[in-house]
C-alpha cells in the first residue's frame, strides 16, 4: 500500500502539514488512513510512499520514545529537530544497507519558546531544513508555490488561515492533476498546544474544468 502527496508550511505560530486519506495497492485502496504521527508532545511525522515502511519508521521511533522515558535523565530525543536528526541517519543507513524504506518524509514541530521546525528527507537520506516542504508528486506540482509563499522571512508574517490557504491551494492541485488524487484531506497543526489532528475535510477539484491560473492567485 502507498500513499499520495504531501506538504507542509511553517506559519506565525507554529506547522500546518496536510496529506490526502486515501492509500492504495493497484485497483485495491482504502480511504480516510490517517497517514500522520504524533512524536513527543510537539512533534509530528508525516510520510508518502510505502505504508509498510512507514510503520517500521514509527516502530523505531516508538522504541526512541521508551528509551527517551526509560532514562529520565532531563534530556529529551523526541524534540522535532532530535527525531528529524535521528531519522535522516536511519534513512541513510538503511539506503546503504539496501534496504531501504521507501518513504518521503517531512518531519515538523513547534517546541514553546522556539521557531517552528521543517525537516524533509528522501529515501536515499538525501535531506533538508527549509520553511515548507513536499514530496510524493507534491514535490513536483507544489514546491514553487509553498517556496514563493515562505521564502526568506515571509512565513514569519504568514497566519495560521493564510496557511490554511496555501495548504488547500496546494491540495487542489494535487485533487485535480494528479490521477490517483483524492479529494479528503487530513490536516496536522503543531504548535505551542501541542500535535492536533484536525478533522478531514472535502477540498473541491474538478478534473475536467480546472484554472491553472489558481495555482499562482493562492490567496483569493
């Protein structure tokens, strides 16, 4: 099983990430799979590709958890930046090993009193920090339109419903260009209350009466 596209934005307060809820095998699918992971209490993960993979990553990150509570040394593992940190060694390793997991991640968080945290890594253990982040077929129809938006300091200046915006802009792209696209999105905020799995929702998309000129007039 595997799953589509997904994106995240840094905004004023904090990540919002997105990923449509459908995964699939051929023919064979399944609908409303919440693709997102809650790591510590300020972090989360979220992945496209092998949903097999995907559970082994969260079974290493779950022992990382245990070993992080184990110790009880004031020292956390789990902070978004320890797990991003973490698995882009794994990644590779595994790559090396061949073996490997054969996942796009994005890793975000936002720890109170610190900026929010964007970590994108890819099967090889290729890897990045930025202000926004994509992969899946995400990457190749999104990454310009979240990089215009964020560039630089802008993020800073960016809402929480203007970053909804950009989400949904970016979603709809994947709704309608995309032909494995599906159009109920589960939405992941991390901010200083925390990781909340917001409710899905539908974005509207019509394939045969799309206006690729949306793509740029995000905003309105």
């Amino acid at each position: 099983m595997s799953g589509g596209g997904i994106v995240a934005v840094k905004y004023c307060d904090g990540v919002l990430m997105a990923s449509d809820t459908l995964v699939s095998r051929g023919i064979k699918t399944k609908a409303n799979y919440n693709r997102a992971i809650k790591v510590g209490t300020h972090g989360g993960i979220l992945t496209t590709g092998s949903i097999g993979d995907t559970q082994s990553m969260e079974e290493y990150v779950r022992e990382l958890e245990l070993e992080d509570l184990v110790s009880a040394d004031g020292f956390s593992q789990t902070s978004p930046k320890e797990i991003y940190s973490y698995l882009k060694l794994v990644i590779y390793n595994k790559r090396s090993n061949f073996e490997p997991w054969m996942v796009g991640t994005i890793v975000g968080g936002k720890e109170k009193g610190k900026e929010p945290f964007i970590g994108w890594i890819n099967s090889l253990g290729n890897h990045f920090e930025g202000n926004c982040a994509s992969a899946g077929i995400a990457h190749y129809l999104c990454d310009n339109i979240l990089q215009d938006a964020t560039e630089g300091d802008k993020w800073k200046s960016l809402s929480r419903d203007d970053a909804k915006k950009l989400i949904e802009s970016c979603m709809r792209i994947l709704v309608v260009q995309d032909a494995a696209g599906f159009s109920r999105v589960q939405l992941t905020e991390l901010s200083d209350a925390g990781f909340v799995n917001h409710d899905t929702f539908e974005v509207e998309g019509d394939k045969n009466n799309y206006d690729p000129h949306h793509t740029v007039n995000w905003m309105k």
